[in-house]
C-alpha cells in the first residue's frame, strides 16, 4: 500500500509539472475581461509595478521579472511587446516557444518575489518555489496563482534590437555596455484574466 501510495504522489507531482511547488489555483478563480477595458497605464502596469514574462508549458517552463515593455494596438491586433536578452534562461523558452504570459501582482506584497525572481536564474534550481509563488495553468501557457490579473499573448512578430537603429546612441553605452541587446517579441493578445 505504501509503495502505491508513493507511486500515485510521484504521479500527480509528474502530471502537474510542479515538482516541489504548491498545486496551483485553478483558472475558476479568475474571470476573462476586454483588453479594451483595461484602464491602468502599461507605464505603471509594467514599468513602476513590473510584470512576469512567463513561456513554456505546465511541465517545464521558466519565469522572469521584466520591468520594460508595453501594451498597444499593432497591425490592427491588440499587442504586448516584451524584451529579454539572450543570456536569461527565459529566453530558450520564448524561442523555442509560440506562446508567453505576461502576470501581474499586488505590487507592495509580492515585490521582494519579483526581485528574487528578477536575480535568480532558473537553470540554477526552483526560485518560483523559493519566491513562493504557485504555478498556474492557463489555456496558453503559465501564470502564477497569486496574480491578479494575467495577460496571455501568441509570438507574432521577434527581432534582435539592432545598434545601427539607434537614433539616440548613448542608450547602448549606457544599457549595452556588452553588447547584449534585448530581442524583442510582440505578442497577440490572446485573453486578459482578472482575479
């Protein structure tokens, strides 16, 4: 009986991809909104509160803090255009993947989450256990229980940032100083979710 029991635990742990995290919330909790209705500026949403750039699936997948980005209308789509640099772990997941979610948080709350999720790399060990967030299974991708609201987007569109584009040449001395530059993805709004 032990060793099924055993067994049957293995299983649930292998089948909800959460090997050492929390079971994670089900999507019940949260309800689909209008990207139109959204009303919070991405310069807040993004820049002052930050966002997890999320990809890959329940089973394997990897998260970071970003805090550049932006939403809008592109090539008449509702967009979302997110930046990673090649070196982030997350960055395999983005291109080897079609989807990402971007997830929001109480702000104040989670903060010390994002920093550690923002400084810590996921090839290094479980830092969504260490931050204590719950993996969540969206109908794309992966988001976090704790999010309250959760924004899942389909890769459109993806190109390295090129130096020679540049108009304003002290942004590479001052964010590029290696020569790192961000690749960027502009994403399709697929769903918005709100707790």
């Amino acid at each position: 009986m032990k060793k099924y029991f055993i067994s049957l635990v293995v299983f649930v742990i292998m089948l909800c991809g959460c090997t050492g995290n929390k079971i994670a919330k089900s999507m019940n909790d949260y309800r689909e909104i209008d990207i139109r209705n959204l009303r919070e500026s991405a310069g807040r949403l993004i820049g002052e509160d930050w966002t997890l750039i999320t990809a890959g699936d329940s089973t394997n997948f990897n998260t970071m803090t970003a805090s550049w980005g932006t939403l809008g209308h592109l090539w008449n789509r509702h967009v979302a255009i997110v930046f990673v640099r090649p070196q982030r772990y997350t960055f395999e997941f983005m291109e080897n993947g079609d989807y990402f979610t971007l997830s929001f948080f109480e702000m104040e709350k989670y903060r010390p989450a994002l920093q550690l999720l923002g400084t810590k790399s996921g090839r290094d060990g479980d830092k969504v256990s260490e931050a204590g967030l719950t993996p969540l299974a969206t109908p794309y991708g992966v988001s976090f229980g704790e999010a309250n609201m959760i924004i899942e987007c389909k890769k459109i569109y993806s190109e390295f940032l090129n130096p020679k584009s540049f108009i304003d040449t002290t942004i590479i001395d001052k964010v590029y100083p290696q020569k790192d530059f961000h690749k960027m993805y502009v994403g399709e709004i697929l769903g918005v979710w709100r707790r």
